[in-house]
C-alpha cells in the first residue's frame, strides 16, 4: 500500500451488493471516511475481493462515497475488483470517476 492509502474491506453476507444490502455498504464506507477526514489529503483504497456481485445499488453507493471523499479533501479508488464488475464499470465510463487500481493484485475471474 502507498503512503497516505487506507484500505477499507467491506463485510457483506453473501459477496453481493445490491438494493437490499447496499446500506452496509454505505456505512462501512461512510465510517472509513469519517475516521479520515481530518488528514490534508486521503486515499481509501476499497478492497472487493469478497465481492462477486454488485447491482446498481453498489455502485450508486461507491460513486457517493466518492462525493463525500471528495468534499473532505479524498478519493476513493478499488481494489481486488473481479473482471466482470471491473467490466461494468470500464463499460459505462465510471472507471474514470471510481479509478480500479491495476496490479498483481486485481482479480480476474472468469
């Protein structure tokens, strides 16, 4: 991990992200961001490697993280994404607002 990266592994029963979970979501990263505001600069690197679904609800969710992130001096960027979400969101352009960080570590999975 870079300096001046925090890693945030959201816990979500089941590995899916959806309109019913999709709180938890928020509230994992919500408090990660809470916990960092008060740095100059931040980057939350969320950890998805439990994750194999993610509907609209999650991404709805991360793109508001971001917002907030931002306003507090922040970004959030993914990490360990599996392929087929990475997909959807490089498919739809949100890459370019949630940024996947490409490494040894991304999961591709089939």
């Amino acid at each position: 991990m870079a300096r001046g990266e925090h890693r945030v592994t959201p816990t979500i029963r089941g590995g899916k992200i959806d309109r019913a979970n999709s709180p938890f979501l928020r509230s994992a990263l919500d408090q990660a961001i809470v916990n960092l505001q008060g740095r100059r600069s931040f980057t939350l690197v969320v950890d998805l490697r439990n994750i194999s679904y993610m509907s609209s609800s999650g991404i709805k969710e991360l793109l508001g993280a971001q917002k907030r992130a931002k306003e507090r001096g922040g970004r959030i960027i993914l990490d360990m994404v599996q392929e087929h979400i990475g997909d959807k969101l490089r498919l739809t352009g949100l890459d370019n607002l949630l940024p996947i960080k490409e490494n040894e570590n991304t999961q591709r999975v089939t």
